[in-house]
C-alpha cells in the first residue's frame, strides 16, 4: 500500500484528497489548535480504543446517526457544543463518520460564522469511495430527504481504510457497489483494472481496496470538476441510479443503496439492448461478469412491485417536468448517454426481462445476502 494525494478544484475553494496508510494524520489534527472533532457514535464505539485512541473523549462530539437525526435540530446542537467550547471563525471541524456526519457537520460549517474549514474523515465504504466528493452538504425537512443544503467542499479529505474493518457485510457491499458502477462508466480500461481487484476487495483486502478507491475519487473528481453545481454533466455519475432509486424505493430501502445500483446498472443495460445501442455481449460481461461478484444483497422474484419501481423513478431530479423517464445508460464502446425519453412501458418491459433473467426465487423478505 502507498500513500497518495490529489487535489480537487473548486470555484468555492480547491480541497485536497489523502488516501493514507497510516493513522498518523490523528495526531496531526489533534496537535492543531483550536478544532472539534464530531464522530459517529457507532464509529466513536468501535474505535475509541483503536485508531482513535488518541482523541480526548472529553472533547469529542459524539454524533447520533440516522436519517431521522439529518435534520436541523442536530444542527443546533452542534451549534451549541460549538459555542459551548468558545468556537471562532478559525476554528476548525473534523467530521469523523460515514455520510450522515458528513452532512450534518458540513452544513454546520458552511453555516455557523458564515463558514468555517472543515476535514472530513470518512467511514463508510460508500462515503469513501464516492459520496466524500463534491462539496454538497444535505439536511431532511419533515419527510423531504435532502431538501436543505448548501455547497461546502471541506479542506482536507483522509480516506482510511482501516476504519472499514468494523463496517457490517451490507454496508461493506453498498460501497463496493458505487465503486464497481464508477469504474464501468470510467471506461474499458478502468474496468478491467475493477476485474483484476474485485474478487479481493470484496474479501476486504485493504491493498487491493486501495487500488480500486483511487481510480474510482479521480473518476468522480474529473465530473465534479467539470460540473460542480450539478447543473448537468454530472448527471452521469447517476448511472444505475435511475432504475436502482426506483427498486430502493420500491423495497422500502430494505436493499442498501449501492445494491441498488447494480441492479440499476443491469436494468440499464437490458434498455440499452433493447435500443440496439448495447450489443448483447458487453451486455452480458458487464452484467455477469463485473457486477455479479459485487451483487450480493439478491433481489428476489416478486419482491417488489413494478409499479412502485416506475412512480419512483419519476421523482428523479433528472427528469424534466412532464416528459418521460430518465435513464442513463451504457453504449457499446463505454460509451455513456443520458436519455430523458424512456416510457414507462419499456421500463415495465425491463423489469419484466430483469426478473425473469437475473431475480432470485421466492423466499422471505424482499432480498437476501449471497
Ligand atoms: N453530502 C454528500 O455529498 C452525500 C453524498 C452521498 C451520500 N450522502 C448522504 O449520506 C448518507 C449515507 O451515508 P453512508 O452510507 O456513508 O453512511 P451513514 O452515515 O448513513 O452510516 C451508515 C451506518 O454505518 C455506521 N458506520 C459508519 N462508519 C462505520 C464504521 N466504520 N464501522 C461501523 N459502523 C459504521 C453509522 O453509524 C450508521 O449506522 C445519506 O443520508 C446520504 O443522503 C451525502
Ligand atoms: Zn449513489
């Protein structure tokens, strides 16, 4: 393993990206004057002893986690414990935790003082490998999700695998889905490197984890940038998520979200067959071959209703008011294109293919893990 850093840029300011391999980067952060660390509970429980050990626990802030607890509520306390602890414009935050801290502490550091710095160490294999990028922040307002925020990239970004070993098998595969999605629309060549790495990385090898990460954030960070208010191009990055939203939705969020996204991702691909813009056999490599082995919570047959798929899948953000569907889809050559025209008949059509093709037999509850 070997340390690497990139930088980001960003009209708001650049931020810079640390993949490491070592937990030095704590001390560093704790030598600085006046900053607050803000940790998950969950991961404040399972790393006090370890690789946190050296923060004082008096002067952690320890985060409740779950979407009802992304709201602003939480985001006066902080303020509160900020204030508590003689906060000032130079003071900084360090958010340790997956994306729900991410959020809640990044709002709060885009809003109190009207901005202050922030880094932010993620958790999660799915905030590490993907959602740490962007400088978007998101609080829920009553049952909106994701309705408040502002943009506030943070400073630094420490991405450190070793905080994953106590990460639950499902989270672990929700991760590993975004990556396999990033690294297909990288192209052909990234997805061959996704295929040599896959088998280890599912086994949670953190070397070969680390090989597929970096790809995977400099793929993300060349949309980013070219897009940073999401006014568009980025909408590619959704790839898998047009029909994978739709099936999340459907399960009641029983199917973690990067699930999702390889389910989306074979979804998109029988459309595009179905389009004559996808030849059958990169159909199949992509489907059978690249993201089986990362497809491990299986939808069952019959589990979710095709028409709860298609009404969620007309909430995407994507779509334009009163046209069709939107899907983002894979081409022959790796080529990626957004369409806004997808009927809701063809979407059935899919669904209907997708089950018959690749949905596992009936059993109990709406998934299950390999
Ligand atoms: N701001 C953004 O750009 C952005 C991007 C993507 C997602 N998000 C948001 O992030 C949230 C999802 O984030 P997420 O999937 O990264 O995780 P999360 O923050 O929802 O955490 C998931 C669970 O894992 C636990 N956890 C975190 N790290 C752990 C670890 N190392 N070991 C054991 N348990 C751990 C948490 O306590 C929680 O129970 C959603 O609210 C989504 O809207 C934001
Ligand atoms: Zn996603």
């Amino acid at each position: 393993m070997t340390a690497t850093s990139f930088r980001v840029s960003s009209r708001l300011s650049d931020y810079t990206v640390h993949l490491l391999d070592e937990a030095s980067f704590l001390r560093d952060l704790v030598e600085r004057e006046h900053r607050v660390f803000v940790v998950d509970e969950n991961v404040w429980g399972h790393h006090r002893d370890g690789i946190l050990a050296g923060l004082d626990p008096e002067q952690v802030l320890v985060l409740p986690i779950g979407e009802e607890t992304k709201v602003l509520a939480t985001v006066e306390w902080l303020y509160d414990r900020m204030m508590d602890r003689g906060s000032k414009r130079n003071t900084l935050a360090v958010a340790i935790g997956g994306g729900i801290t991410q959020d809640l502490v990044g709002f709060m550091a885009s809003t109190i003082f009207r901005g202050i710095q922030w880094v932010f160490v993620p958790t999660t294999l799915l905030a590490q490998s993907d959602g740490c990028l962007g400088g978007k922040t998101s609080l829920n307002y009553r049952h909106f999700k994701n309705l408040l925020g502002t943009f506030h990239p943070p400073n630094d970004i420490i991405v450190y695998t070793p905080f994953l070993d106590s990460l639950s098998d499902t989270e672990y595969a929700s991760g590993m889905g975004e990556i396999v999605k990033t690294m297909v629309l990288g192209g052909e060549e990234t997805t061959r490197a996704l295929l040599f790495d896959l088998e280890a990385a599912m086994a949670r090898d953190h070397g070969a984890l680390m090989r597929l990460l970096e790809p995977c954030l400099v793929i993300k960070k060349g949309f980013i940038e070219a897009d940073e208010f999401d006014t568009g191009y980025r909408h590619i990055l959704n790839y898998g998520h047009c029909y994978g939203h739709g099936v999340e939705a459907a399960s009641d969020f029983a199917i973690p979200h990067g699930q999702c996204v390889l389910i989306g991702m074979i979804m998109a691909g029988i459309t595009a067959r179905r389009r004559g813009v996808l030849a059958e056999e990169l159909r199949r490599f992509i489907a059978e071959e690249v993201v089986d082995p990362a497809y491990v919570v299986r939808l069952r047959k019959s589990a979710v209703d095709h028409a709860k798929v298609i009404e969620a899948m007309k909430w995407d953000k994507k779509r334009k008011e009163g046209g069709q569907l939107a899907l983002i889809m894979l081409m022959d050559g790796y080529e990626m294109v957004e369409v806004q025209d997808l009927s809701e008949n063809e979407a059935l059509e899919t669904l209907e293919e997708f089950e018959e093709t690749y949905a596992e037999a009936a059993g109990e509850g709406v998934a299950f893990l390999r």
